[in-house]
C-alpha cells in the first residue's frame, strides 16, 4: 500500500504529486483525523499488550492450552446435555 498526498480544492481531491496508478484505477481515501484514530487505537492495543506481559511475567496468567481445554470441555457438556 502507498501513501498519496492530496488537498481539496473547489470540493475535488488534488493529488499533490502525480502517479504512476493505471487509468480507472479504485483508490480508498482515508482522512488525516481517521489516520489519527488508527494510531490511537494501536497504540492502546499496543500498552494493553505489554500490561498483560507485565502480568505474566508475574506469573498471573493462565495458560492458554489449558483455557482453551477447559472451554472445550464446557462446549462439550452443552452439546452432550
């Protein structure tokens, strides 16, 4: 994926340099505020992240086989009830 700059002028997007995009070629626009918003959103993930490897490095975690086990299990006695 590339990143092409615009501005709008008289309510049209201007692409601030030209491309080399084949003719009738779909392009998705993403504004600067929502670009924002991304980096804000993975950013968070990203301290959520590194708080549940604190919390495993201090051994309060749970194995996930062993969750993972224990839902299938759950799932099984529905099924078989």
């Amino acid at each position: 994926m590339r990143t092409l700059r615009a501005h709008v002028r008289n309510g049209r997007l201007l692409l601030d340099e030209p491309t080399d995009l084949p003719e009738g070629s779909e392009v998705t626009l993403l504004t600067e505020g929502a670009a924002a918003t991304d980096i804000e959103a993975q950013r968070a993930l990203y301290e959520a992240l590194l708080e549940g490897s604190d919390e495993l490095d201090e051994g309060l975690g749970e194995d996930a086989e062993e969750v993972l086990a224990r839902l299938e299990a759950i799932v099984q006695a529905r099924v078989a009830g």
